[in-house]
C-alpha cells in the first residue's frame, strides 16, 4: 500500500521533468544554433564550393563567368605540373624543417626559464617580441639583414675572414635561409606553450625523482619529455598547419626564386589563382593540398591520443 501511494504521488511529476528537460535541450539548439549557422556559413559552404569549382573551368566573357563542366581533368593535370610538385615537396621540407627547429629551440628556452628566479617576466617578454612583429615587416627586416651587398650577416661573416654570400639568390641556400627567419619568427609560439606546459607537470613526480638520485639529464628524459608527450604532439600539430599555410615570407624574401628553390604550396596557388586567373585548376589544387594537411592532422591527433591511452 504505501509503495502504491509512493508511486502515486511521485507519477504526476514525470510529465513536469520531461517538458522540463524538453525545454533545456530546445534551449541549448536555440542559442547553438546560430553558431552552428555561422560556422557552416563560414567554413562548411567555402569548402563545399571549392570543391564543386576544381570540376569546372572558369572564364568570362562579357564581364561574366562561364563554368564549364570539366570532370577530373584538373586533377590528372596535377600530376604533371611540375610547380605542383615543387610546392610539395618545397612544403614538406620547410614544414618538418622549421617545426623541428622551432620545437626545439622553444622547448630549450622553456626548460631554461623554469629554472630562472629572478627576471622571469622581463625574459618572457623578450623571447616572445618576435612573434609581435607584423609578417611584412619581418620580410623587410630580414630581406636587408641577408642583403648580398650590405646585408648585416655577411658584414658579421666579414670579420671573421668569411667571404660574402648571396643567401636568398642562391638555390641552395634560399629555401635554408627562408626556413631560419621562419624558426626566428615562430619559435615563440612554441615556447609559449611548452612554457605553459612545464608549469603544470606536478613537481611530486620531481621530487620523487631527485630522490631516487636521477641527474638533470635522466630527469629531462625520464621525467620531463614523457610528461610533456602530448603538449609536443599538439604543438607539432598546430605548427605543422600553420607551416603549410606559408606565404608572406616567400613573397616578400623570394617570391618563389630563384627558379622553384621556394616555391611553396601557397605561392603557388596564388599564382594559378591571381596571376594566372585559373581559378578551376586552383581549386583543385587546394582541395589536394586541404586532403594533405588534415592526412596529417589526423595522424598527429591519433598519435596523441594513442599516447594518452598508453599513458
């Protein structure tokens, strides 16, 4: 009798708790929805009609576009431009390159300001002024600075006995030379994050480790580098994106000479896209180089989470 009773008076409750909850989810849609709307708008829409674009040939006759329906010959075309494969390969060499290098300059100068105690704020913000400065000028800074003729590097090479280089008209320094102003430039990011990253490692684990009688270096590979294994994954991740979408400083220390030595994948879009005005071809090319970035993506991002599971 009394569960009976029980039942009774708490069965005209559900009905309130189901709208109850009906109303909290239309909630939720309401104010969602429109960053939802924004996002598909902004991203989602582009990507599609970039894709249905690189199926079409684009020109125009009087002062309006004509698509023409063109198949997959944009992309058996890529397959023998040979600036579609120089901007790979060019990419790939400066997207590992400078990643690598920046990683482990930001890593060194992380792990160097943990151990600071005085001055630590004066030495953060003088090892993140690079990533401040505006990309244009950073072009033009280092255009002068690796200058052939008064360039302050082959002064500085001068006085040591160092005959004079020409480091962005030569081929086989140009791509070098591109990659180092693009370490100088995003090292601070990764530093930021490492940074970021080593502050939040429990210092119990340390502790332990100092006295079980580890040194520096058994705690720096022991230790610190498996604690600091998915902050690397993600750094390498957001670097290695950001890497493949080089352009202002290919434009403005090279524009892709001398011959494809620079010729990244950026640049040559913007050929095809602007210089060129094909804007089929281009398409296609970019729906190629999208599949290739979010490859990687996927890769970095499993490798992250297989080392969380592990861990």
């Amino acid at each position: 009798m009394a569960a009976a009773q029980a039942q009774t008076l708490s069965s005209p409750r559900r009905p309130a708790k189901v709208s109850e909850d009906r109303g909290q989810r239309l909630w939720r849609w309401l104010t969602f929805g429109p960053a939802l709307a924004m996002m598909l708008a902004l991203s989602v829409l582009p990507i599609a009609n970039l894709f249905l674009t690189s199926f079409q040939n684009i020109t125009w006759a009087d002062g309006q576009q004509v698509r023409t329906w063109v198949g997959l010959t944009h992309y058996q075309a890529l397959f023998s431009d040979s600036l579609f494969g120089a901007g790979i390969s060019n990419t790939l060499i400066f997207a590992f390159g400078a990643v690598a290098g920046q990683m482990v300059l930001g890593f060194a100068m992380a792990l160097l300001c943990t151990k600071i105690v005085r001055g630590r704020v004066l030495y953060r913000a003088i090892f993140i002024l690079p990533i401040l400065i505006p990309g244009i000028v950073i072009g033009a800074i280092w255009k002068l600075m690796l200058n052939f003729d008064f360039g302050l590097v082959n002064k500085a090479l001068g006085l040591i006995g160092i005959l004079p280089h020409d480091w962005l008209g030569s081929p086989e320094t140009a791509l070098l030379s591109v990659i180092a102003v693009d370490i100088w430039h995003w090292t601070p990011f990764c530093f930021l994050l490492f940074l970021a990253g080593l502050e939040s490692l429990p210092q119990d684990v340390f502790e332990a480790a100092r006295m079980d009688g580890a040194g520096a270096w058994q705690e720096l590979v022991y230790v610190t580098l498996p604690l600091m294994i998915p902050t690397i994954i993600v750094t390498f991740a957001f670097r290695l994106v950001l890497a493949f979408k080089v352009f202002d400083e290919v434009y403005l220390l090279t524009s892709g000479g001398p011959g494809t030595s620079t010729e990244v994948i950026s640049f040559t879009l913007y050929q095809r896209f602007f210089t060129e005005d094909k804007a089929g071809y281009g398409s296609a090319m970019s729906v190629a180089v999208i599949f290739l970035v979010s490859l990687l993506l996927v890769l970095a991002l499993s490798a992250r989470r297989r080392t969380g599971a592990a861990s």
